[in-house]
C-alpha cells in the first residue's frame, strides 16, 4: 500500500482538499486500498479544526465526497511513515527538511508545478482546486506508470 500525505500551512484547504480530491480519483480508478491517503500542516494553529467552509463548498461544488477532517500538525512518525509527501509551497518542503530528520529528501516533493497559493488569503478556491486536480492527477499517472514498469 502506498502512503500518500499532503502538506500545507494550516491544514484547513490545500492539503485536505488534496487529500479528498486524490481519495476520489483513487476511487474512480478502482484503486480503492492500494493507497492510505492523509494530510497534516507545518503549523499547529488550526489544529483539531474542521475544513475551511470555503473549501468545503468548492469541493462539494465538484462532487468531491468529504470526510471527516481535524487539522493537525505533520509530526516525525509522518516523515517516517509515509513515502510521498506532496507539498503545497516550496518552503514548506524546506520546513520540513530543516525540522525532521528525513532520511530520503526526495520523498518530500511541490505537488504542482510550482507553489499552490494558499486560498485562504486569495480567496481563490476555483484555480486552487484546479491546480490541485492536475496535481493529484499527474500524481497517480507517475505512480500507474511505475507500477507497470516494475
């Protein structure tokens, strides 16, 4: 099983909105217990909050089925635990690298092309949610493509 964590600030849009978007097209694809998939934030200041109701409702918008969800604070059992972990922001992949001991740096990685603005200051849900999608969509098309080359 491949362990998948999304990584932003707060833990409250990007990385659950990840988190559930990556769950469905897991799903979608019939992949359904072939990946645990979670998300945490570099910061505990939202910890044990619901989703951001702006995030929420973008999700709900795309029929993105929404589960329980308590922000939390990534911790050293996550950098161990999990194989990739997808950042929202390019500094939050160097917060991570300067606070834990990781011993395989490669795993912490952008999941876009470059930083995802975080929505919750823009405002943005629509294009957060896009980029995200492409994200999580080239995401599994790396790991298919992998898997059928081992």
């Amino acid at each position: 099983m491949r362990k998948v964590l999304f990584v932003c600030l707060g833990n409250i849009c990007r990385s659950p909105m990840a988190e559930m978007i990556l769950k469905e097209l897991v799903h979608q694809q019939g992949l359904d217990g072939e990946y645990f998939i979670s998300s945490c934030g570099i910061s505990n200041e939202e910890e044990g909050n619901d989703i951001y109701p702006p995030a929420k409702r973008k999700l709900w918008e795309e029929e993105i089925p929404i589960e329980f969800h308590q922000a939390r604070k990534i911790t050293q059992k996550d950098i161990d635990t999990y194989q990739d972990i997808l950042v929202m922001e390019e500094r939050h992949r160097k917060a991570l690298l300067q606070r834990y001991d990781v011993k395989d740096p490669s795993k912490i990685r952008l999941l876009g092309m470059s930083d995802i603005e975080d929505p919750w200051y823009s405002g943005d849900f629509d294009t957060v949610y896009e980029e995200i999608l492409e994200g999580c969509k080239k995401y599994l098309k790396e790991k298919s493509y992998k898997q059928e080359s081992l």
